[in-house]
C-alpha cells in the first residue's frame, strides 16, 4: 500500500477532466484562431472553459487570461503592472510591496524587478505565518504600484487576510495582485470579495493538467503583455491556446467548485487526526504556522533532529509520499524561506515535513502514516549528532 501526501506539490488528473479533455488532442485538433469549423470547434471549447473558470473565481469571461500555469500567471502580473505604470516624470522610483512567504514565483520575480531598479518591500510575517495587514498599510509609499500577497500558503497552508489587504489597497489606489494557487479547490474565490485586481491559478493543483493556469484580470487594470506575439487572449498573452489543457483546467475548475461543499470538511477531518496521532506518538515534535487560518488539508510538523531529507526518503522507502520544508539547491540543502520567516532555526526547518492531503486521501493511508512515521523518526533521531539535548526522552 502507498500513501500520498503531496497534493500542495502536485494532484492527479481527475477521471472526468482526462476524459473532457481527451478528443481535443488528436479529433477535435483546430486551432482556436482558424475561421473553419475545425478551429471553431476548438474555439467553443476554449470559451466554456474560459466561463468556467470566470465562474470559480466570480469573474466575468473576458476578464481570464489562459497562461502556462501558475509561476507565468504570477510573472504576467508583477512584471505587467510595473511595466504598465511608467515612473514618474521626475524619474521617481517604482515600488512594489510583498511579503517574505511568498512563493518564488513571486518573491524571485520581486528580485528581479529589485535588478532592474524597482523597489520591493518584503513585509515579514508572525509566527503564526500570517501577515498583519497593519504591516502592509505601513510598507506603501507614495510610489507604490503593486501589492503582491498569497491567499494560502503552500507550505503552512495558512489562510492570509486577503480581503482587508485589497481594502487596504483599494484604498491607497495600488493594483493588488492574489496568488490563489494554494487556495483554489480548498476556500471559495471571489475576485470581488478579495478586492484582487490580479489572481492567479494552476490546474494541476486543482486536479487538472500541468502547464496550464489562468490570471484574472479586473477590467481596467494596467497590464502589459510580456510575451510579444500574436492577438491571442485580447493581446494580453500571445501564443497558440493549449486547447486540451484549457479545456482540462476549465473542467478542473467547475469539479473543484462543486466539490467545496464536502471536500474540505472530509480532509481537514484526516488531516486533523493524522497531526494527532504524530503529535501524541512522537515526542518534540511542533506544529507550524497557526492551526485555525489554515487551509483543511495541510500540516507542516518538525520532527527535532530527524532531518527532513532523510526522512522524505526513508518514508518514501515505505510507500509514504510527503515532502520537506528544504530544497536541494547547488548542493547544500538549503531551508525553507517560509519556515526561516515563521522563526524557525535553519534546523528545524530542515528537519520539517509538509503532509497535504486531497481528494483521495483515505483513511487507511493514515493509518499506514500512523503506523510507520514514529519509528522512521525514532531510527533517524537515534543516528543523528544534533538529536541529544534537543528531543525530549519517550
Ligand atoms: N504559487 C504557489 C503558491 C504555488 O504553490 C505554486 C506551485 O507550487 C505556484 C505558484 C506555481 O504554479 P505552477 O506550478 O503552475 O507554475
């Protein structure tokens, strides 16, 4: 038996949105742009995703633009606006205003723009792994064009306070930019409520296909292409249109509309007793980001002194799949920036694991979880030098 607890990394393709989007390959091949009924029917298609997803995110159709998946919807946002809002004729600075949680989507596309003489406030966060909207009204400036802050994030799964930021920017008049990738599927999106002027979303977070997401745009919003092509998507992003995938996410989006009714309740009740039983089976092993703003199916958990790398192998040598708030990069295993922002030591941060749970998730994976995780953390604290002092005795 195996058990899947990586669904914030990716989630299979649902049944019906493999079969929604199968004739589109091979039968249904046109392009959406050609006059002839091949292309036409290819059009239709791509317009009854597009409502689809304006419905998920309560937007109006023209208002979705189709990109290659998350990180380009995030990319078309930050880099479009700042290009949109020319600097000030006396050769007054550009400012954005994010936070320190985001992912790099975002955070690597801030640096960028720092290279490129942009201004970029990072608004730290609590502990709790939640940002205080007092914190971003104090990062605008006079010259603040954007603000960029996550609904959900993908490694805590903590709910941000979204609605008061886009009053807040609303407000200040600063365009305000939502990645709702980690949210999608897991709280309701409305566009109008979260005041977001930007949103994006991924399909194969929402269980459709990889390399497909959308932007929503509100209407009206400086944007400026990125990509320079042809007319597509009311020249907002040039490029053939992904038929099938655009047909998939849109099928994605109207199941994980549907499925908010029971969907979230059901994982939050596995998630809980899952966080439970290694709570109470394991001794020193903490909870991070706050337990009550969190999405229904995530739980990050640092097991002290067990390595998180080594664990993530060692579980997946017993069929467990969940990841480690650390990513290799050049060599060294760097820790995560969330976690570092929540306070945690570059230790603990590297000795966590990420468990997201979805919509296949079973009981009797966390069973399998239950039964296996205390003994794997037990052997690896049992070999590992940082363990004495920093794990209680049990
Ligand atoms: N934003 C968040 C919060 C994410 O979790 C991810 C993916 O992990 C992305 C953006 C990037 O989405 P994609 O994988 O579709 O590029």
């Amino acid at each position: 038996m195996r058990a899947y607890f990586d669904y914030n990394s990716t989630t299979p393709v649902d049944r019906e949105v493999f079969d929604a989007m199968a004739p589109y390959f091979a039968d249904a091949f046109g392009n959406a742009s050609s006059i002839h009924s091949a292309g036409q029917r290819a059009r239709m298609a791509v317009d009854r995703a597009r409502e689809s997803v304006a419905t998920f995110v309560g937007a109006k159709p023209s208002e979705i633009v189709f990109t290659s998946g998350g990180t380009e919807a995030d990319n078309l946002a930050i880099f479009g606006v700042v290009a949109a809002c020319r600097p000030a004729p006396n050769g007054g600075r550009r400012h954005v205003v994010t936070t320190a949680i985001e992912h790099h989507a975002v955070l690597n596309s801030c640096q960028e723009l720092e290279r490129q003489g942009v201004a970029v406030t990072y608004v730290p966060v609590g502990r709790d792994g939640v940002v205080d909207p007092d914190d971003i009204r104090r990062a605008f400036r006079p010259d603040t064009v954007l603000i960029s802050v996550m609904y959900a994030n993908n490694e805590l799964g903590t709910i941000q306070p979204v609605e008061e930021i886009g009053r807040i920017a609303a407000e200040a008049d600063v365009v305000f930019h939502c990645d709702a990738v980690q949210a999608a599927g897991k709280i309701p999106l409305d566009v109008n409520r979260l005041g977001a002027d930007l949103l994006s979303i991924s399909a194969h977070k929402i269980y459709g296909p990889k390399g497909v997401g959308a932007l929503y745009v509100r209407t009206g919003t400086p944007l400026a292409p990125q990509f320079h092509g042809g007319h597509h998507e009311r020249d907002r992003r040039p490029g053939t249109e992904n038929v099938p995938g655009i047909v998939g996410l849109g099928k994605a989006a109207e199941l994980a509309r549907a499925n908010l009714a029971g969907e979230p309740a059901r994982v939050a009740a596995l998630r809980d007793r899952l966080e439970r039983e290694l709570l109470s089976a394991i001794p020193s092993v903490r909870r991070n980001g706050d337990a009550a703003r969190r999405v229904a199916n995530t739980t990050n958990l640092s097991f002290a002194a067990a390595g998180g790398e080594a664990l993530v192998i060692a579980l997946d040598l017993q069929g467990i799949a969940c990841s480690t708030g650390a990513a290799c990069s050049s060599g060294a295993v760097e820790p995560s920036h969330v976690l570092l922002a929540i306070g945690l030591s570059a230790d603990q941060a590297r000795s966590s694991l990420r468990f997201s749970l979805g919509r296949h998730t079973t009981a009797d994976e966390i069973d399998l979880a239950a039964a296996i995780i205390p003994g794997i953390v037990g052997r690896l604290r049992a070999l590992s030098p940082l363990a004495a002092g920093t794990v209680a005795a049990g």
